[in-house]
C-alpha cells in the first residue's frame, strides 16, 4: 500500500527583521509581513518598502516564502496607490500578496502577482472559491467562523489552496470587520487601526441601570474578548482536511512569541508525518509566550467568549545587551543592568540573530567563573549560537 504524506505549509508571521529570522530559524516555510500603510497593523511595527528586497532575500536563501499583506479596506486613493506598489512588489520577486479587495486583485492580476485573498474577504464557501480562481486567485484564507466539517466539505469541492488559522488571537467580530475602535476612538479596525477595545473588562449595564451580573459576583468581565485559539493537539486532523497552509497569528508579537510557536507547529507537523504522538512540552512551551488562554475556536464549537488579559506561564525582563562576541570561544560580552544566575533561561534577540534561547550555563567576569553576575557586571556568557552587538538580553522567569 502506497502512503501519501500530506505536506502542510507553516505560515508565520513576522513585523521586524527579528522576528523574520526567528521565523526562519524555527522551521516556518513561509513568512507574511505587512508594509508602512498597506496592512492590517497600523498600530505596530512594519516594513518600509527599502527592507522588502532585503527581507525577500533573506527569506529566498533559506527556500521560505515571503507575502505581503495589502488586506486593508480600499478606497479610491489606496487603489491609486496600489497601481504604484505592486510593480514595484514584482520587480522585488515577492511571493504573493494577500488582499481582499477586487480593486486590488485586478491590479495584482495585471503585474503578474500571485493573489491570496485574506480571511478579511470572508470566504465561506467554496462556489465563492471556484469564482475568484477564475480571476486569478492561487489561494484563500478560510473564514475564521467555519467549523473543521465545513472546511473539509469546501476542500471537497475545489481545487484552490487553502489556508486557515490555526493559532493567536481571536477577534470578536465577523472576520475581523469590526466597529468599535471606530466607534469609540475614530479609529478605523478595517484599515489597520484597531485599538482593541474588545480586550478591556466590561460592564454591562441594563435600560433601569440595575447591573446585571455577568460572571459571578464581578461587577466587570472580558465578555468581549475570546480565548486565544490554539490547535497544536489537533495537528493530525488538520492536515488529514487537505489544508494547504497553516497560519499563525501575531504580526503584532515580539521575536519570542513567533519564534515559540512556529517551533512547536514546526516539531508537531514532523511528529505526525512519522506517527503522531502529542507532546506536554509543546502545550506547556506555547503558554509561556503571550497568550489570553486556549480553545479551539469555531472548529469543533463556539469558541469561549470570556477571556482575561495575558495568561503567558512566564514573563521576560530585559536584563542586559551584548557589547561584543567572540566566534573563537563561543562567548559573548554582555553589561547587565539587572542580575543573572546560572541556570537562568536566557533570551538573546537582534534584527539579524533573530532569537536565542538557552540557559545561562557559563559565566565568567575577568575571566573568573561566577555563579551570578550583578547589575552594572560586564559578564562573559558562553552561547550556543552567534549573538551581534547591541542585540537584547532577557531572563525569562516563572509568574
């Protein structure tokens, strides 16, 4: 009998060069990121459009794929844009770019782009699938709403790449068409402002201004705000579905977070093609990086509406920065301006290393050994990879 292994894309998302090479290093085959103006996170980070050739080599030397989000509510002086971005988007031989307006899409169509159309389409069915491959569509980002029997009964019935989100945060509104930010601060979530207002705590007032109690005795919830959704333990049925791409959520997260979580969809995705055994360590891995709990979303069920700020396991505290390294022994020269002990687990992040993790295992000042180095120590710290100057230091430390 003839096996066929299902090969599933590892999407991951990046908003700076560090996060782009903890990506790659973690195992992601592909990366999106978002330009100054053009995306869905306004509010953060993004490239400007001098680093996307760089970013586009970086990722091509290691055979990862780079896409650009231009998925933003489009008017007319966008689209005029649009028509000046995406020759130049060509001509830097990006990936994909992935959009959901049709403006947008003929625009892509004519600078020969290959066309993602982002969950912000809301594509539910697969008749809407079958009419935008004939205009040029390579692939769909599922609707977040859709159960696993509904993707796989759309999977059935076309032959578009599909792609859906299998873990971050969720939103409270139809794929993301949301308008309180508009409502409360002017700011509009469809064009990459959204101020999240969903994850404040919340009362709930009735007409006669008789508080009605929504969680216990709390005068005030996060009925707003779901859970994170998380699928790492369902791994198996998701690449059983035929789904093309698995998509990590987090443009908006720091190197430690993107770099955790596609290492553990990277490991569970080589786990199940050898047989799949599920491992703590990646549950437990995932929960010490930003996180407002767990659930598996609209897959299986209605996701849990009710969901507190940052419910990471550990926190991370800057403690110093490397000054030098040293390729010959393997050390870098860091000045700490907060303590360290041996047996610390340590956090070392820059634009070009990406994210180092490792325990503090050797530790010298003056070529001493130190058990613990103090704020104001300029320390020598054995690593495990190349570190750059003026890359970060943090300890990671249990809440």
């Amino acid at each position: 009998m003839i096996v066929v292994i299902k090969i599933v894309e590892l999407l991951a998302p990046s908003k700076d060069f560090a996060c782009l090479n903890a990506a790659i290093s973690n195992g992601a085959d592909s990366i999106y990121i978002g330009i100054e103006g053009y995306n869905m996170r306004a509010n953060v980070v993004n490239f400007k459009l001098e680093e996307v050739k760089k970013a586009v080599n970086l990722c091509h030397d290691q055979g990862v794929r780079l896409y650009i989000c231009t998925n933003t509510i489009m008017t007319d002086e966008d689209i005029g844009s649009l028509k000046k971005l995406f020759p130049i988007l060509n001509s830097l031989e990006i990936d994909a770019v992935i959009l959901s307006d049709l403006g947008a899409l003929r625009i892509a169509n004519n600078n020969c782009l290959d066309v993602h159309m982002s969950v912000q389409t809301n594509l539910s069915n697969a008749e809407s699938l079958n009419f935008l491959k004939d205009y040029g569509v390579k692939r769909a980002v599922l609707s977040r709403e859709l159960s696993l029997e509904q993707i796989k009964n759309i999977i059935s019935k076309t032959d578009m790449e599909i792609e859906v989100f299998i873990h971050g945060a969720m939103c409270m509104a139809v794929s993301g068409r949301c308008f309180l930010s508009s409502y409360f601060y002017d700011k509009s979530a469809n064009c990459g402002e959204c101020l999240q207002p969903c994850r404040k705590e919340w009362r709930l007032i009735s007409e006669d201004s008789n508080q009605i109690i929504i969680d216990g005795n709390k005068n005030s919830t996060h009925f707003f705000s779901p859970n994170d959704l998380c699928m790492i333990e369902h791994v198996p049925e998701l690449v059983e579905a035929g789904i093309h791409a698995f998509k990590i959520e987090g443009r908006a997260r720091p190197a430690d977070y993107v770099s955790t979580v596609t290492r553990v969809y990277h490991e569970a995705l080589k786990q199940n093609k050898k047989g799949w055994k599920f491992k703590d360590e990646w549950l437990d891995d995932l929960k010490k990086v930003y996180n407002r709990g767990f659930d598996t979303g609209f897959y299986f069920k209605s996701p849990h509406l009710k969901s507190s700020y940052n419910k990471s396991t550990h926190i991370k505290k800057d403690i110093g920065v490397v000054e030098n390294y040293f390729p010959r022994v393997s050390a870098a020269q860091i000045r700490l301006w907060d303590d360290i002990t041996k047996g610390d687990e340590i956090l070392i992040q820059g634009r070009t290393t990406g994210l180092l993790v490792q325990k503090a295992v050797s530790m010298q000042v003056d070529g001493k050994p130190i058990d613990q180095g103090f704020k104001g120590d300029r320390i020598g710290l054995e690593v495990i990879e190349k570190v750059r100057k003026n890359d970060v230091v943090f300890r990671r430390i249990p809440r």
